[in-house]
C-alpha cells in the first residue's frame, strides 16, 4: 500500500485535472466547485458529483445520482481504477458522465 504522502500527492493531482477540465465549461451546463476537500461538480444547476478523497483506504471515493464507485490507484498504470475490478477509471468516468448529463465535451480526461 502507498504511503499517505503518495496518496495525497496523486489524489490532488487527479482532483486537479478534474476541477481544470471544467475551466472553461459554461457554468450553466456543469461547474466545479471545492470545499473540504472534496470536489462536487454540479451538472445544469441541479444534479452533483462528488469526489472525494480517502486517506485511511488510499481511495478516491466518486459518488453521483444513486451511486458510487471506489478507485484504487493502479502505481503501474498511473491511474485511478474502479476496486470492483470492472476496468472502471475514475478520470474517464466523469468524463463520461459529463457528457451524459451536461452535452460536455472533456477530452483532457478521457
């Protein structure tokens, strides 16, 4: 298991990729917001996305409409992937969901 030093380091880094993806996304269609710690992205002013970290477990925790997802860091890979073992990754899943829920288009993600 990776250190919590690692853990913090790569969680910021993809919690910032997220939170920059929505730079430029028209805040009527989805926008980004952070606030203790965890990331919520709300889609056309109704529906939120949260993401949030969770140092004891070394996870990245993704929670939308009636579900959540749980993401262990791949160290090989470098990336976030679902801990169901379904081949989930975190930073192509919301992008998925951005364009879904908002008509947004994300290619820095996935």
């Amino acid at each position: 298991m990776m250190n919590e030093s690692d853990f913090r380091r790569y969680a910021d880094e993809a919690m910032d990729s997220v939170d920059a993806a929505f730079d430029e996304v028209d805040p009527d269609l989805a926008e980004a917001d952070r606030s203790q710690g965890a990331l919520v992205i709300t889609f056309r002013q109704s529906h939120k996305l949260i993401l949030s970290p969770q140092a004891p477990l070394r996870q990245l925790w993704l929670a939308f409409r009636d579900q959540a997802w749980h993401f262990g860091r791949d160290e090989r890979a470098g990336r976030w992937l679902d801990d169901r073992g379904h081949g989930v990754e975190l930073l192509a899943l919301i992008a998925q969901l951005a364009s879904q829920q908002a008509g947004v288009s994300l290619p820095g993600l996935g």
